[in-house]
C-alpha cells in the first residue's frame, strides 16, 4: 500500500512555498508529531514529511509507528484516495489539458497564463501588490462586512465557463467520484481528479498575497487547500445549512450558470463569540466574483428558485497559524441576544427545535448537534433547559 503513496508525489523544488504535500500528511501527522515530540527536539513540518517518507520507503506506514485509534483506517482511506487520483490521472482525458499540469511552479510560470483566466484588474493588483502597492488591490475589494467579509472580481467569464465545463466533462466521463462532504451530493474534489496542481498554483499566485493583506494572522502562509466544486438546482441540492468551513481562509468563486435565480449567502456572526448566531447580512452571487471570508465565519447557502448555480470553493490552510492557534486559549463567549432564525443550524445547534419545527427531512441530520456548549446558550434557552430539568427531578 505505501507504494501507491509514492506514485505521482510531487514535493516542491528548492525555494517552492507550494502545498504539494498529498493529505496523508495531514491526516497522520499530528500522530507522528507526538511521536516525534517524546524524542525531544524541533518538531518541524520537514520532520514530520521525512519520518513518515522513511517508514514508507521501509513498507513501514504510521500505523505500525503509533497505536493511535483510527490511524489503520486513516491509513486506508489516504491510500484508496491516492489509488483514485492516480487512476484520474493516467485513465481521464480532459477537455483542456493546461488545467492537470504534472507538476507545480512557484508562480505557475510556463503552466498557467494568467491573463485568461484573471480579470485584468486583478492581474494588475496583484502585480501591484508583488511589488508594493497596497492601493489597487485594497481599490478593488468591496468590504461586504467590517473587517470580516469582502468580495472582488476574480475570473473572467470565459475561465468561468472553461472550469465550468471541464468539471461537467469529467463528471459525464465515468470516472469515479468523491463528493465535496457528507451534506453535498453533487460537486468535486478537485484535488482527487488531477487538477492539485493547478489549484496549489492559483493558491500561491492568488489566495496568498491576497489572504496575507487582508487577513494577515490567519493568511500569513498558507499551505495546503482542499478544493472542490459544489452545485445547487432545483431537484438537487437546493441549499447548504448553516455551519463554518475547515479551512482558516475560504474563497468562494462563482462560476455559472447564468440564470440562476436566488441561492445567495446568508452570513452570521463568528464562531464562539456572542454574536456567532446573529444575522448579519446576505450575499448575491455574481459570475466570475469571488467571496472571501474567514473559515469560522458561520454562513450557509440559501435555497436556489431556479436555474443552476456551481461554485468552487477553496479552503485555504495554514499550518503554522493552526499550530499557533492550538496552543491559545480561547473562550467560547455566552450569547448575548437569542438566535436569528436565519442563523440556525439543524446539523450543529442543541437548540435548533426551540426555535424551528423539525421535519423528518432535517431530523436525521441532527444527532451529532453540539452548539452552543454548555452554559453558554441565550438565557432563554438556559432557561427552558434548566426548567425541564427539574421537571424530570420532580416526576
């Protein structure tokens, strides 16, 4: 198995920033961190990525290194994922081929024209920003909410419809398909179709510079993404419910279809702050346009009317930051007003019945629901909860 691991690994020359890493490091590293950390020393990313290659060149995965649960079945599912892009690799003929590139460059240089799939301004703003001039990119953003939300035109509308197609190309090809996440039923990962490369490419051209002038904590340095496509109609997926992203920056690009009716963002407060459930504004999709927030910003996608609307989204990680982060302490902040109705989630909120009906569509989706934490949910709920609780004392 730890062969096929090996296959189509492509780590970044000298002087690369690129996430070309495959998600086996992620999934296993934080076992072979503590592992490492018992030995004494730095543990750094690089020593992780060497410890677990070596085991892999011995036929030695980490699971036979460490007695963590689940790191068998970890091990698995990373090894069927790399089977499946390398299979998408050498079996699936795309309609246009600069968009599975074999390997990553520091600025896609030779690989990607970025003129077509940029729109001009942007293109200009980066190179602006390369060389040290905040103003036509700051120029170019619309601050959607103060300091947390912001959007800006990103690809052109051919590009649009070139990733576009290319997406429904492989979707009709036969080819195996892994769904976004557990809630969408249609879309891509399109990392697991061959396209890694190219995403990691527009990671580092585009979300980098742009997340570290905007959100310089967590956009400082990223290094790894998980990109895909999602898709709602009518007949499909309508909608997304309320929830926040695994990724530290999210962008969320618009590719089509022209037509679509509603099916915009619904934007709440951040996560474990007093207002993390309260409405704060909605967004509406524009083709080519691209939203830009942090991951624990809680939103979800209201139902689509009509037509059809497909969007890649790009969770952008960093590991130095969530390093950083893991080892703060932060408090979840109580309520301070009740929920907005717009703002709950059936998948994430105990509460979610005080406030909504429950239908049989949404109820098995609510049985891992664990928000707000314990003591600190609006008073109104408390409340309720405390009196139920003595309700069942009494009886």
């Amino acid at each position: 198995m730890a062969v096929d691991l090996l296959f189509g690994l492509h780590f970044p020359s000298h002087g690369e920033r690129g996430p070309c890493v495959p998600d086996i490091f992620d999934i296993l590293g934080a076992s072979t961190r503590r592992r490492l950390a018992k030995k004494g020393g730095a543990v750094s990313r690089l020593r992780v990525v060497l410890d677990m290659l070596v085991g892999i060149l011995w036929d030695q995965p980490p699971i036979r290194l460490d007695d963590s649960a689940g790191a068998e079945v970890a091990w698995d599912r990373a090894v069927r994922s790399q089977r499946e892009r390398n299979r998408a690799e050498s079996e699936y003929q795309p309609i246009t081929p600069s968009l599975f590139p074999k390997e990553c460059s520091l600025d896609g240089t030779g690989v990607v024209n970025w003129s077509d799939v940029l729109v001009p301004e942007l293109h200009h703003a980066l190179a602006a920003l390369k060389a040290g001039d905040q103003a036509p990119m700051r120029a170019m953003m619309t601050e959607e909410l103060p300091q947390l939300v912001y959007s800006f035109p990103m690809f052109s509308h051919s590009f649009c419809e070139t990733l576009l197609g290319e997406a429904e190309h492989y979707e009709a090809s036969g080819m195996r398909i892994q769904r976004p996440n557990s809630m969408n039923n249609y879309g891509l990962i399109l990392n697991q179709v061959g396209m890694e490369h190219w995403m990691s490419m527009l990671q580092l051209v585009v979300a980098q510079p742009i997340s570290n002038l905007i959100f310089p904590d967590e956009g400082e340095f990223l290094d790894s993404h998980h990109s895909f496509t999602v898709r709602y109609m009518v007949g499909e997926d309508l909608g997304l419910d309320m929830h926040t992203d695994d990724s530290d920056v999210t962008f969320n690009v618009c590719l089509g279809k022209p037509g679509f009716t509603a099916a915009g963002l619904t934007f709440c407060g951040v996560m474990a702050k007093q207002d993390h459930r309260v409405f704060k504004f909605k967004y509406a999709h524009q083709i080519g346009r691209c939203v830009m927030h942090l991951g624990r910003q809680r939103h979800g996608a209201d139902d689509i009317s009509d037509g059809c609307r497909v969007n890649l989204i790009i969770w952008n990680r960093g590991s130095a930051f969530r390093q950083r982060r893991a080892k703060q302490t932060h408090e979840y902040e109580a309520e301070s007003a009740p929920p907005s109705e717009a703002c709950l989630s059936f998948t994430h909120d105990i509460d979610y019945a005080e406030y909504k009906a429950v239908t049989s569509k949404i109820k098995g989706h609510m049985t891992r629901a664990w928000c707000p934490p314990a003591g600190k949910a609006h008073t109104s709920f408390a409340s309720s909860a405390i009196d139920e609780e003595k309700e069942r004392g009494a009886s």
